[in-house]
C-alpha cells in the first residue's frame, strides 16, 4: 500500500498510531518490490524473479557441508529468505503464546531480528529529535544508541525507586505533566539493570496515570525478561495487556517488545517480536510500515532461527523445560538474597529477572570498584554509573557459587 492508503486506515481503526508516526514512519510502506513481485508469482509455472540459488522446484541447491546441521528441521526451506514479516506461522504461534486476555487489541506480531531491533523498530517509527522518550533511571544502557544516537530522541528521564524503594509511579507524573506533545514512555520489566518487577497496585497506578495523560503518547513495554518472576506476590505479567485495554485509542497506542532470547532461552537466535495494540486493518498497517523498516535495514530476519523457534514452541514438553529453568534462576535468586543479608549489603529491591543492582557507598566509584574487583578478586560485575552501582547477573552464577561471589565483592570493597 501507499502511505496515504496505510494512513486511512489508521486513521479509522486507530488515530492515536497515526499521530504518534515520526516522518520516517510517515513514509513508510511497501513498495511493490522484489519479495512483493515474487510472492506475486509464487504459483507461476516458471519462476525467474527472486535471487535465491534454487535446485527450481523451489529448493535451495544446499551445500551438505551447512545443511547437515540443520536436519532436525522438516525441509531445507529454513535456509531460504523469510518474508519481513516473519514466518506468518510462527507469527500466529507467538500471538498464542502470549495468551492475551480475550479482546485485548493486538496486531498479529512482526518478527524483528531480537529484542533490541524491535524497540529500534519502536525508534525509527514513533521517536526524533522532538519527540522526548520517558524512562526511568538507572536503565539499560543500550537506550541511548537505540535512541539518542540513531533517532536524535532526548531521554527524560526520574528515579526508577521512589523514598518508598517501590516502582517511582509518581516521578513518572511529574515528568509526564512537563510534557505539551507527543512523547514516547518506555517500560521495562523486570528491570535492566534493577531486577525489579511492579506489584498489582503499582500497575493500577500506571494504568490510571497513563491512560488519562492527555497528550500522544507511545507506550512500550520491553518485555525482555517476561516470565522470570520470583516473588508470587507480583503482577507476574506484562503490563501491556492492562494498557492495550486502558488507553484512548485516538491519542495512545502500546507496544510489546518480547522475543525468544531469555522466554526461550535462545540468546545467539536473535528473535524477537513486535506487537501492536491495534487489532484489524490498522494493526496491518502498522505491521506494513514495521516491515518496510525492517526491510530498509536487515531486509529478512534469519530463518533458520525462526524455524528453531516455531519447532520449539510446538513441542510438548516446551512449558516444562521452561520451569525447570526458572526454578534454577530462583534457586539463584534466593541464594543471591541470603548471600547479600548475611553480609550486611543493601541491595535495590530486586524480585525477578537476571539481576541485583548493589549501590556503592559514598566517596565510592562504580567504575573504579569494578576495575579493583576483577583485579584483586577475579570477579566480573557490570558499573552501572547512573547509579554509583555494581550489576550482579546471578542468572550467570551457579548457586553454590553465589555466596563465594559476594564474599569476594565485600573483600572488594572494602
């Protein structure tokens, strides 16, 4: 379609998308293209349009020296390209598996090439240099090229913890009510780097605050660690079904950004998955002008990673291996706990995900202390500068490890 066309249709089915688009996402679509043309003659008798080296029945001429290591997989057609947007039927077994609530407004997910692409996508599509991006601080590092560097978006930015060491709902406020246009606000759970997960009553705050701001607003949830929940008493869920529900189609619109990377644990796959909280033509339209990012950037995603994911997630036994590995995080979690408060060190409330973030004492530098812990103490942790803190990834650290990890932090330290 042309970008006028994708645009009537967002301005029936979600006009608050419509407003949000930067001139970059203005113009994007499809162009009738190579793959379009192509997929076009996909059941012509003799097909010369694509520059895939084929056996011409529609095969690749595959080197056995690469496709033994695929054999698991049904057909060698995972060695061809994918459309850019993604296998259509994994597309549909991730918007399963993501079991939204019955009516919750949901395009069908675009396949990016991991997490990171699919908030870039989010980047090109809704953010610039006059378009502010709201986030909490201390946050994942990779924001500022995502977003600064590439797109020239300024980051506002408030305290992650309020004085009550819980998710600083309230900061948001104060930094939404500066706002007199559209704006892009980025929610992370569980944290990068903090570890944190919202209670309920801390996502019915967020709810209620975002759905009645009165002004554009792009809301992504990153929903990179989904799932690594470790405190029962969490939400224990994204947030993006309870926005999609919440917000004013006419001036909102929500994103989910998830993937295979940690849900899978398939960290080298680079699959992740964007979605939009627009359902019909205009959650099309969306999907178009993502794809005609993507397109101009990566062109395809891998498909032999998208084949490895769409088998994963057909197998019987795939909610099972998924527990057994998040019992091991919470065995790690736990001890990381009990490590820290035999020691006497006051972590920032950390409840799921991968991490703990340990805040150094006064007159103390992140970045010199973790100099000084892998020197004296052969240990490895990430500075975290924004916060005079030390990242701790006790997903990395076996169990029985993590008490060991701590004392050489305190000997560190010291």
């Amino acid at each position: 379609m042309t970008p006028s066309e994708l645009h009537s249709l967002l301005q029936d089915g979600h006009p608050g998308a419509l407003r949000l688009l930067s001139p970059l996402g203005h113009r994007a679509a499809m162009p009738l293209g190579i793959p379009q043309q192509a997929e076009q003659a996909r059941g012509a008798l003799r097909k010369a349009t694509i520059g895939q080296i084929t056996d011409g029945a529609g095969k690749p001429l595959a080197l056995p020296s690469l496709v033994r290591y695929f054999s698991g997989f049904p057909d060698t057609s995972s060695l061809l390209y994918a459309s850019q947007y993604g296998l259509l039927s994994l597309r549909q077994a991730w918007a399963r598996q993501m079991a939204l609530p019955d009516g919750t407004p949901a395009s069908l997910p675009v396949v990016a090439s991991g997490i990171t692409h699919g908030i870039a996508l989010c980047a090109d599509l809704f953010t610039g240099p006059d378009v502010p991006v709201v986030v909490a601080t201390p946050y994942w590092d990779n924001y500022d090229q995502i977003f600064t560097m590439r797109t020239g978006a300024p980051l506002l930015t408030y305290p992650f913890f309020g004085p009550d060491r819980r998710f600083n709902v309230a900061g948001l406020a104060a930094t939404l009510a500066r706002l007199d246009g559209p704006a892009m606000v980025l929610l992370n759970f569980p944290s990068n780097p903090t570890g944190y997960s919202p209670y309920p009553d801390e996502v019915q705050a967020l709810v209620r605050l975002l759905s009645a701001h009165p002004h554009p607003l792009c809301i992504v949830c990153d929903d990179a660690y989904n799932g690594l929940f470790f405190d029962p008493a969490l939400y224990g869920k994204s947030l993006y079904g309870a926005l999609a529900a919440a917000v004013d189609k006419a001036r909102a619109l929500v994103c989910k950004v998830d993937g295979a990377t940690k849900e899978l644990v398939f960290f080298g796959g680079r699959i992740g998955f964007l979605t939009f909280s627009a359902d019909g033509a205009a959650g099309q339209a969306l999907a178009e002008k993502a794809a005609a990012v993507l397109r101009g950037t990566v062109s395809s995603v891998c498909t032999p990673s998208q084949a490895a994911v769409l088998g994963a997630l057909s197998s019987a036994t795939l909610s099972e291996e998924r527990a057994a590995v998040l019992r091991v995080l919470d065995e790690r979690y736990r001890a990381l706990r009990e490590s820290l408060a035999a020691n006497g060190l006051d972590a920032l409330p950390f409840n799921s995900g991968c991490f703990a973030l340990l805040p150094l004492a006064e007159g103390q530098n992140a970045e010199a202390a973790r100099q000084r812990l892998l020197k004296e103490q052969s240990v490895g942790v990430i500075a975290v500068p924004r916060a005079n803190a030390l990242r701790i990834a006790f997903c990395s650290i076996e169990a029985a490890d993590i008490p060991d990890l701590v004392s050489r932090v305190v000997a560190g330290l010291v």
